[in-house]
C-alpha cells in the first residue's frame, strides 16, 4: 500500500511543469524576450523533477501531510497564470504564440512519401 501512496508525485510533476511552463512563457512575455516554446518545455520539465526529487529528500514536502494542499495550489496557480497568459496575449504578442497555436500544421518540410501519407 505505500508503494501506491507515491503515486501522488505524478500529477504533482505534471501540475508543476505546467505551472513552470506558463511561469516561463509569462516571463518572456513581459520581458519581450525573442525564445521558442522547446527550451521552456525542457526546463520546466527538468526544473519540476528536479524541485520534487529536493523537496522530497530534504524533507520540506511530506507526502502523507502535505501533497494535497501543495497539488491544489498548483493546480489553482496553473489556472490563474493560463488566465493571465491569455489576458496579455493581445496586448504583448511573442514569436511563440505562433508555435502554440491550435489547429495550425507545423511549418517544417517533410518527404514525399510522408505527405502521401497525411
């Protein structure tokens, strides 16, 4: 049964790495900062094992006490930092909007055989 008890570190990693992820692509927002979305991806992802892997060996995270609070807070600052991100989206536009787009197919060349496919 303690073994399934640390499966709470999944949704907090990907809560995490979402609210890092958002952090990010707000501060380059507001910094006007010219980056694309693959580094961010990468660090937020890094970043987010690399706080709950500390967090949880120096002990200022205990799973059984506190992983609920921290997974709400998380998943509340995601919302309210994808809110936000969407407020300021028309007001300071980045290259990396293009990137985040939906619905748009990727600007890169592909092969012959690989476009019959599609």
């Amino acid at each position: 049964m303690r073994s399934l008890h640390l499966l709470i570190v999944i949704p907090l990693y990907l809560f995490g790495s979402i609210t890092l992820l958002l952090s990010f692509i707000l501060a380059a927002r507001l910094l006007r900062l010219r980056v694309s979305v693959d580094p961010l991806v990468t660090g937020a992802s890094a970043l987010a094992i690399g706080l709950i892997v500390i967090s949880l060996a120096a002990g200022w995270m205990i799973l059984d006490e506190h992983a609920g609070r921290v997974l709400v807070v998380l998943i509340v600052a995601s919302f309210a930092l994808a809110g936000l991100d969407t407020l300021l989206r028309s007001l300071v536009p980045l290259p990396l909007d293009e990137e985040l787009r939906e619905g748009e197919h990727a600007k890169t060349s592909i092969s012959g055989r690989a476009a019959s496919i599609e």
